[in-house]
C-alpha cells in the first residue's frame, strides 16, 4: 500500500498554503510493549477549532508531541501545514504554536522579559516585535503591568500571557494542550473568548481539554481512547447516536453509593457522576420500565428529582468508552 | 545567533533574579578562599609542647632551652612523671612532649650519645608528623653541637676539618605558606563546583516547571539551546576565577607569575570542560534533586579528593591514582599551582593543555549527542 505522505507520492508540494492545517495517517507510537497512539487517521480545515478529547493516558499528548515534531513516530505520519512532520519538524515548528497546561512562563522574569525571551527564540524583528507586544498586552489586559513578576500574577492572566507567548509569531495553528486545567470558570470562559476571536481570524486550533462543555465549542471533536480514535465528528453528529435512547439525571444523597447500587442493575447500561448528580443511561427503556426511584427508596437513599436530560458530550463519552469495555 | 542571545539573556535574568543564588557565586568563593587559606593551614608553628626532663643537669636545661627557642615549639608544660604525658594528650593541651632521659648529662659528658625520647600525638597526624620531625632535627642540631664543643674542647680546630653541610632552600614558595599552595587549588575546586552544579540545575529545572517542553517545540535548535545555557556560566566560572586569583593575590600575597594568557587559556579549556559535565548530568537527571547529587558527586570528590588538592597524587593508592587521571581536575590543578608559584612555559604544560583539549572535545562531543537523542 501506498502512503500519501511517503516522498514518492506527495499529495502536494510541501509548504503549500493550502489544503488541510493537519492530515494524519496511520499514526503510530509505541514505548516498547506499550502502545501510545495506535495508528490514527483524522483531518483537521483550516480555521476550525478541533477538539481531541480523552482520558488522561489515552495517547493526546503523544498525539501532539507528534505532529509538533517533537518525537518521531514509530510508523506513519502525517502533515501539518503542509509540512512533513517527519521530514521536516524544523518548518513545522516554525509554523506553529503551542501552549500546555503548565503555561511556560518563566515565573521569575516579568511580563516584559517572557515577551521579549520568546520574541527572540521565534527571531521576530524589532518591528514586529513592537507590534506584537502592543497587541498581546492588550489582548491579556496586561498593559501598565508590563514590569510585574510573571509568577505574582493570578492564573487567568498567566493564562492569557503564555497564550500571547505561544502566539507572538503569528501561527496559522496553535496547539493547546489542557490549556484551562486548574483555571476557575470565569478565566475559562474569556480564554474561549480569546480562542474564539483568533479562530475567527481564520487561525486552525487544536485543543485538548476534558472539560466537555469546553469541547462544545470546537467545530469537530475526535474522541482518543487507548490509543485508537473511537468517534470523529461534529458534537451534534457524535451525539447522535444517543439521541434515541433514555437518559436520566438523578438527585440523591450519597451519589458514589447510589452509583455503585444501580451500576448493578440490568436496567442501567451506563452511570456515572455529574458532578453531584448521578446520570444513568438506560438505552432504549423508558424511565418507568426502570423503576429506580422504587429501587433507591428500597435501598434507603434519599431520592429527589429524576429528570430525562438530551444527551450531553459526557453522556456520548461514557457510551462510547462503555462500549469499548472500560470505565471512563 | 540571535536565539542563542534570547536564551543567554534569560539565564542571566533568572541568576540576578536569584539572590541565593548570586550569592553562592560571588560570595561563597570569597567565604571559601578564606575559610581554607586559614582552616587548612599546614603551617606548623608553636606546636604546643610539654618537656619531661628526668634528669636535671645543665646539659639537659640546655637541650630543653634550645627545644624553647625555636619558633616551631611553644613549650607550655613541665612534666614531672610519665604518668603526666597521658593526661596531657588527652585534653588536647599539647601536641609533643620531649622526654629526656636520665643519664642524659652523664652519657654527653662521657662522650656517649645522649638519650632523648620525643612522643607525638597521632591524633593529628599533620601536627604529630611535623613535630617529629622538628624535634628530631633540632636535636641532631644539639647533637652536631655537643660534638663540636667536645671536639673543641680536646684542643682540636673544627673549622679546618671536612664534614657535609647541606642547605635545604624551598622555591617557590621559599616561606612555607599555605595559602601559595591552596589558593591555587581553591580555584579549581571553586570552579567546578559552581559550573559543575549550575549547569546540571539548569535543564533539569526547566523540566520540571514545564517551559522545557514549550522550548522543544520553538524553532530554537539543541544546540542553540544548549550553548545559550552554558553561555552565562562560562562567563560566571571565568569572572570567580579572577575573583579568587586577585584576592589571593592582594590578600594572601600569593605570586603570580606565568603567563595570564596562557592561564586564560587553560581556564577556558577547563570551564568548557566542567559546564560540559553539567550539561551531561543534566540531560541525564530525572529531577533537580538528583541532579544535584549527581552533580556534587561529579564535581566535588574527584575535584576534591583525586586532584591533588589535600593529598598528593603521588602517595595515593595505583587504583587512585590510574583514576585521578579520568578527571580533567588534576590536569588544571597542575596548571594553575605552576603559573601562580612556578611561572611555567607552554612547552613545560604542554602535556596538561593538551589533556584538557582531550577532555574538551570528548565530553562537548557527548553533551551534544545526548542533547541531540533526548527528545
């Protein structure tokens, strides 16, 4: 079989500004025995907000180390913008951004001193980095704070700043890995602002979050569980296929325990925890076929509302996680 | 070139930042350098001495007036019996006591060798040899003297006959003082140390807050990255070696006099040398922590112990000395003691400068790979 990535057989030119920001296939990592990303095939357009979404050890952040040109794949490959990453990391990561979850700023140098640093390791021009600087410290209402020691600033402003860091040359793709762990809500939602703005400016993001309310605001969403890619679509398209079955949001005391309990029942397919509330998917049963408010009162728990709720991004994760026999 | 600036002017901004840290390199050296010129001084002098003196004539006093005179004694105890000697060795009130034996001033009057007993304390084995050897001398001294003035006084002229002097001179460092011969090494300890355990933080550290991994994904090269680290360090190392030379120079009088250019350039050679080892250290260590220890095992024993900082080369163990050889330490350690006390051509530390471009190359050679393979 032949690769479309292989030299011999280039789709096209590479460097061309067209076309996919990422193409990936046959994608693959392994750490001796253990297998990191199992072979994955997935696009990512220009100018969306992709979403990768999976538990923790599931093979996202291998997946990215890969396409920045980090680590060499074991087989396969792919391009990001229109770059080899095997080939030629080096323009890939000319040509992208990156931010984690850590932030990467240096805690001890000021808002000023980080700008300057990464303006120099991208080899911006005294102009450009003028510019630049005007711009990001606006964008991170950071202006008259400029001097201030990175680390003495809170989280929501840090996150802003290695946002502008990550972004300060100008890429056409940013990968954001977890970029709103550890951040509180209201920091959450003018950060989704931010990446709203830059997607409008037509600059592909490629995000990574387990926060599923986050995810409904990407274009498209693939979902990495083990390694393989197990949904890939729209988040209405990897609803879909729960729409038709009964899902039921239950306010009990002792959720962990009341969990457990109807976990046990054939009537349950799948339960987990929403925050306080135990959500239960009952597939194609009607919520009186199950009767659990009879069975929780039996078991002596305290039994408040039972709603049936449309399926939510969570509730599509658990399903499909279920049915790849493992708990989410 | 210009990445490389970016890096080297943040690793300054984050030395200034740190006070501790400016402090273990502009203060320790100066608190070492003194600690050590003083502490290890192996300048024996007024070693604190008892004299036992059982037998109580005129030759006697003389032979314990001399031991009084001499500067290298300070004679601070007279004992009465042996049972004495234990007690004052064991409170630590003197390091050497003279015995003299009775019969001393009968056996110098008879023409037969006086019989003195010296006992040293062999807890402090530097004082206990040194003392030794100081008694043993002086009382050959006081020996050659009886001779003479017996000699003297059968009528016969001593000055006409034959007989072997001989004069000891030290060069180079003709009063003994340990500082000439400490300051020199100190420099080399100092040296490494704070290249050594710098360099070996730095990656790790980066690691561990995580904007390692944003750097890996900048266009930024390894070994951009790489000699943008070390850079600051080079400049560190180089400015505590002037530190220590020209304090040791005005404070401690120590000579100088090689060539500064050549000094320069062994320094350079042994710098990159020991910012190298860090940079290996820290490619390998899996946190600060370990890079530490692993850094102060690199920098500190074989520079300390297998230099021949304290203890010279030549009386230690083959094994030991095969080893010291593995060690960049030794070479520089030569170097800098001969430019300071000897002065020393290029072709005279031809092998040393040569060991050190050996050294250089191989270990930049193996902290470029690993900082090329670590992803």
């Amino acid at each position: 079989m032949q690769f479309p990535w292989t030299k011999t057989d280039r789709p096209r030119p590479s460097g061309v500004d067209d076309g996919d920001a990422i193409v990936v296939s046959g994608l693959r990592k392994t750490f001796g025995d253990f297998v990191a990303v199992d072979s994955v095939d997935f696009r990512v357009k220009r100018g969306e907000i992709f979403g990768f979404l999976g538990p923790n050890g599931s093979g996202k952040t291998t997946t990215i180390r890969m396409l920045c040109g980090v680590i060499a794949p074991t087989s396969g490959g792919g391009t990001v913008m229109g770059y080899d990453v095997v080939d030629e990391p080096e323009r890939v990561r000319e040509n992208i951004g990156y931010m984690s979850q850590k932030f990467s700023l240096f805690q001890d140098l000021t808002v000023d001193e980080n700008l300057r640093f990464y303006s120099g390791i991208y080899g911006l021009t005294p102009e450009k980095y003028a510019e630049r600087r005007a711009y990001i410290l606006r964008m991170a209402d950071l202006e008259g704070r400029e001097n201030e020691l990175t680390g003495n600033l809170s989280v929501g402003w840090k996150q802003r700043l290695a946002l502008g860091c990550a972004t300060i040359h100008e890429p056409k793709l940013i990968f954001l890995d977890e970029p709103t762990s550890g951040v509180d809500p209201t920091a959450r939602r003018q950060f989704w602002e931010l990446l709203n703005d830059l997607a409008n400016e037509g600059v592909t993001l490629f995000v990574t979050t387990h926060y599923m309310d986050e995810a409904t605001h990407c274009n498209r969403l693939a979902f990495i569980y083990r390694g393989n890619i197990i949904a890939e679509g729209t988040p209405q398209e990897v609803k879909a296929d729960l729409t038709a079955d009964t899902i039921l949001q239950i306010a009990v005391d002792r959720g962990e325990e009341a969990l457990a309990a109807l976990e046990g029942l054939e009537s349950v397919d799948e339960g987990y925890m929403q925050g306080s509330l135990v959500h239960v998917n009952l597939g194609r049963r009607t919520a009186e076929d199950a009767g659990l408010r009879e069975f929780l009162v039996d078991h002596g728990f305290e039994v408040g509302a039972i709603d049936r709720v449309e399926p939510t991004l969570e509730d599509a994760f658990v399903h499909l996680v279920t049915q790849q026999g493992g708990r989410a | 070139m210009r990445r490389i600036l970016a890096i080297a002017r943040k690793e300054f901004l984050h030395i200034i930042r740190d006070k501790r840290l400016l402090g273990v390199i502009l203060v320790m050296p100066l608190i070492q350098l003194f600690l050590y010129a003083y502490a290890l001084s192996f300048d024996v002098k007024q070693l604190p001495t008892a004299t036992l003196d059982l037998d109580r004539t005129t030759a006697s006093r003389q032979y314990v007036d001399a031991l009084q005179q001499s500067n290298y004694f300070l004679v601070d105890g007279v004992l009465t019996s042996y049972a004495q000697v234990d007690n004052r060795f064991e409170s630590g009130a003197d390091k050497v006591v003279v015995v003299v034996g009775a019969g001393f001033g009968d056996d110098i009057a008879a023409g037969r060798a006086g019989n003195v007993q010296i006992l040293v304390d062999g807890s402090d084995a530097n004082a206990a040899q040194l003392g030794s050897s100081y008694a043993g001398a002086l009382s050959r001294v006081f020996g050659a003297k009886v001779v003479i003035s017996q000699i003297e006084q059968k009528g016969l002229n001593v000055s006409g006959a034959g007989g072997l002097t001989s004069s000891i001179r030290t060069w180079y460092n003709p009063e003994g003082i340990s500082a000439a011969y400490f300051v020199p090494g100190l420099i080399v300890v100092l040296v490494t140390m704070i290249t050594v355990l710098q360099t070996a933080n730095t990656l790790v550290k980066e690691k561990e807050q995580g904007t390692y991994e944003q750097l890996i994904v900048s266009p930024i090269s390894r070994i951009e990255l790489m000699v943008g680290k070390i850079a600051p360090w080079a400049l560190i190392g180089a400015l505590d070696i002037i530190i220590i030379a020209v304090v040791g120079i005005l404070a401690f009088g120590i000579p100088f006099r090689g060539s500064v250019g050549l000094f320069a350039l062994s320094s350079l050679l042994y710098v990159i040398c020991t910012l190298g080892l860090g940079l290996i250290v820290s490619a390998r260590a899996t946190s600060v922590d370990s890079a530490n220890q692993l850094g102060s095992l690199i920098a500190f024993l074989p520079t300390f112990m297998l230099s021949g900082f304290v203890f010279p080369i030549s009386s230690m163990p083959p094994v030991l000395q095969w080893l010291s050889y593995l060690f960049p330490a030794r070479y520089f350690m030569v170097i800098c003691r001969t430019v300071f006390l000897k002065g020393g051509s290029p072709a005279v530390l031809f092998p040393q400068i040569a060991a050190l471009v050996v050294f250089a190359v191989v270990i930049v050679v193996l902290a470029a790979s690993l900082y090329r393979e670590r992803a």
